[in-house]
C-alpha cells in the first residue's frame, strides 16, 4: 500500500504560552484529521478520545462511509451496486487487490477459494469437545484460533505468499466451519463441501442438506445469500476490524487475529445485534406493542435500546439496511412466508422514524435490523445469525489486515491513557492496615 494522504494546512494549538503546528493531512474523501503523532513529543500532552469518537486510527484506502449521506463505498463502488451486480467473491478480490478481477483473474481466484474449502479432519476433533448447547460463535472463535496449529507456514506475516495463503484458507474455510458449528449444535451429521457449487450455493448444501435426500434451493435464495455477504463484509475501521488491525500490529498470526475479530463482534452492540434484534422483535411480538418499547429505548432509566437501530458513523440511514429491507421481501415472498415479525419490523421502523428522540438523536436502522428477519425467514436459527456476519467480514478484516502489514508507517498499536488512580506511595505493612 503506497501512503497517499497529503498535508492541506497546518493546526495551530496552544498551550499555556506555547504554541504548536500540527499538519492538516486529507485522504482523496472525508473529513481531514490533525496529524498529532508529534504531539507529545513536543507538547507533553496526548489527545483524550475514549471510544475513538474523533480519532483516525489509520489511512486506508479500502472502504469509505459518509455518515450524512448514508453512503457506503468499497475501493470506491457505491455497495448497491455491488449487492445488485457483483458477487461475494468478486468483492472479496476486489477488497484485496483494489480493482475488480477481470474473466482470467476471477476465474483464477473463485478456483484458489474452492480448493481450500475442506477442514483438517482433525479440526473436526475440536468440535467434539464443545457441548452441543455451545453457542456457534463459542465453536467459531475456538475453531479459527486453533487453525493457527495447522497452518504453521501461513504465520510468516513478512512473506507475501504466506499472507496471500492465510487469506485464501480463511476465505475458504469459514463456511465450512460455519456451517460445522450450526450442524454440530443441532445433532446432524457434517456435510462436506461441493465444489461444483457456487460459493453461497456451498455454504447452504453445508449448512441444509442431510445425507438422506437431494438438496434442492432456488437462485432466488442463493442469490439472497451472497447479497448478504456482500452488505456484511466490511465497513471501515469498526470495532472488530480495529481489533484485528491492533491484534496484528504486533505480528500475531493471521488466524489468532481474525479469531479476536470474532470475539469482538459477538458483543450485542456491534455483530451481535442481529441476533438481539430478531430477539427483540419476537418479544415485542405484535404492532401494538411497538409503543410500549419506544418508550422503554427513550427512558433513561431503563437500560433497553432498540437494537438494530443507530449507529456510529450513520447519522441518516444505513444504506445496507435499505437493500436488506428488499432482500427480506424478496425471501419471503419466494418461500411464500407470511412473516409477521416483518410487518412489526417495518411498523416499528416508520413510528421509529417519526419520533422526536429518534430524529434528535439522529438513529437510523443499521445493517442488523433487516438481516435476522432474512436469516431466520432462510432457516437459520438466531444463534447463527453474529455466525454469518463473521463469516462474510472475515473478507473485511483479511484485507484491512493485510493492507496494514504493507503499509510502510505502520508500527505496533499501543495508546496511552489518562491516569486517575492513586498517586505513588509506599507500601504498608499488614500489621498497620
Ligand atoms: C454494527 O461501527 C460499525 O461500522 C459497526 C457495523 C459494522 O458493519 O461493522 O455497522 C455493525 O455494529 C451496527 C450497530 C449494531 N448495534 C446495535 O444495533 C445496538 C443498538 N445500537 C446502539 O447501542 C448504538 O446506537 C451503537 C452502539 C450502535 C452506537 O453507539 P454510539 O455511537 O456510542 O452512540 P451512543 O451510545 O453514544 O448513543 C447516542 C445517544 C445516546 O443517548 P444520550 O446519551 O445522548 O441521551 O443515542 C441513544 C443513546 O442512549 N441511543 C439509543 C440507541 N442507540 C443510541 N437509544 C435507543 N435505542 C438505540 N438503539
């Protein structure tokens, strides 16, 4: 990766009587930053920032969101058009390399996945030792970090045919171990990969099909599939990618750091919202309910939020949860499901929407308010649904990891804090406690 932020001006900060010139460094879009990495060394000071509300954490050149605008752009192509015209694995080559494959090159990588889809077989050992009540992310995060004792050669981070190798297995392998873990939790027994099929196509014969009959399913739903893989797979530097970017800035191997990737989106305020929010959306069970709940998510005193609802960065609508919306509708009208939780899903968005608190706090249904109601109108239990994001970010937290260990200003992440604790003292003897 080749910097190519430059500097447009100069921050003046004064402290006391002294001042200081900070560069105004700018991307090709966005927001400047105040480059401060100068500013201790200079200054005594650090910046305070916890949560990174106005932090950049590094230059990238992968994803760009507007949060105003709702606009959500991978190596600069708008994400509805690549939910309408692309495929998962187009997007993943074009997440890696930063262009999209031609015939040859896409021919070549979509072969390089399909040859790595298969597991160790003893990575199946693994599964057997996790009760069959574990939740799939439990199975998922152990089974990943393990690969790190298959994969040896892959851990070489400095050796681009190593990290090229690391990525490809991690590309190929999570549905596999995806759908492992949803057939091991429901007492079936493991379906192999096809590679006579496509990649969603794939991951739907792994995760449905039973040794005893055909599996049949419609391009409706693989299409539906692969849709949603696209609008999961990255989205800047949010916590789980954070995660995987400081985990590997200090040389772990690529296995141990997308494995903390998954710790990271299981929390219920990021990756695990879908699940939550199906959750929430069968609690509330029926439209008139819905007002009794957006007053719970308006009252202080109660800690209920509406999940799947804000965001971040979107500060006007998510644009991933407007092709979902439609994805939702098209499953549904394919499988011929009267899906009552969708119509609560929809009555609460609109009341949602006209509400003072929820326009005055700028909250907007994000990517995790649609994608249950398709996950579950699909098949999938909700224990699966934090299973699927990380199965489709795991092309955003590859390419975002390995755009990190080719940029040449990277250096081990490692911020520093303000201290509020007790001030140095001595030790007191027991006898005088
Ligand atoms: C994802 O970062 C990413 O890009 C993440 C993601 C990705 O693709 O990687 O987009 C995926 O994680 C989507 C978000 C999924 N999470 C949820 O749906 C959980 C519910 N939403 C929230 O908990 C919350 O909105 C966050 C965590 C998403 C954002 O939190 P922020 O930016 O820290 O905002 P905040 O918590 O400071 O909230 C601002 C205000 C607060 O009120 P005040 O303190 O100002 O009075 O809005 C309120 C909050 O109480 N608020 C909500 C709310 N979300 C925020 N009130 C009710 N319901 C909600 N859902």
């Amino acid at each position: 990766m080749e910097n190519k932020i430059t500097q447009t001006g100069t921050a003046k900060v004064t402290i006391g009587d002294q001042s200081y010139d900070l560069p105004i460094m700018k991307g090709s879009m966005g927001a400047p930053g105040i480059d401060v990495r100068a500013l201790h060394k200079h200054s005594g000071h650090f910046t305070f920032d916890p949560g990174y509300t106005s932090t950049c954490s590094t230059e990238s050149q992968i994803t760009f969101i507007d949060g105003q605008k709702g606009q959500l752009l991978h190596r600069g192509y708008p994400i509805e058009q690549l939910a309408d015209k692309s495929t998962f694995l187009e997007v993943a080559y074009l997440m890696i390399h930063g262009e999209l494959p031609n015939a040859a090159q896409n021919t070549k990588f979509t072969r390089t996945i399909t040859e790595h889809t298969m597991l160790h077989d003893q990575v199946e050992q693994f599964f057997h030792g996790f009760r069959r009540d574990s939740h799939p992310m439990a199975m998922m995060c152990g089974t990943v970090g393990a690969l790190s004792g298959f994969y040896h050669d892959d851990t070489h981070t400095t050796v681009n045919e190593a990290r090229d190798m690391a990525m490809h297995r991690l590309i190929a392998k999570m549905p596999t171990i995806a759908a492992r873990c949803y057939k091991y939790s429901i007492g079936q027994p493991h379906v192999y990969p096809n590679n006579e099929l496509s990649y969603a196509e794939n991951f739907l014969h792994m995760c449905f099909s039973v040794p005893a009959e055909k599996y049949k399913v419609s391009k409706t739903i693989v299409d539906a599939m692969d849709k949603i893989f696209i609008l999961h797979a990255d989205h800047e530097q949010n916590a789980s990618t954070s995660t995987v970017r400081l985990a590997g800035s200090s040389g772990a191997n690529p296995y141990a750091c997308i494995a903390a990737g998954i710790a990271c989106l299981w929390g219920p305020s990021h990756g695990g919202a879908n699940e939550a929010c199906l959750n929430m959306l069968r609690e509330i069970g029926t439209v008139d309910r819905i007002p009794e709940y957006i007053a719970r998510a308006k009252d202080k005193q109660d800690p209920f939020r509406l999940m799947g609802f804000g965001h971040r960065v979107y500060k006007n609508f998510d644009p991933r949860s407007r092709v979902l919306q439609k994805v939702a509708h098209n499953v549904l009208e394919e499988l011929d499901l009267d899906n009552p939780i969708l119509e609560v899903a929809k009555e609460l968005e609109k009341i949602a929407l006209e509400d003072e608190y929820f326009i005055s706090k700028k909250l907007y249904p994000n990517v995790d308010f649609y994608s249950g109601i398709v996950l579950s109108a699909l098949g999938f239990p909700t224990s699966m649904f934090t299973v699927l994001f990380a199965l489709a970010r795991t092309v955003g937290w590859i390419s975002q990891w390995n755009e990190m260990l080719e940029d040449p200003s990277q250096r081990i992440g490692r911020p520093r804090q303000l201290y509020s604790g007790a001030v140095a003292r001595d030790y007191m003897d027991l006898s005088k406690r």
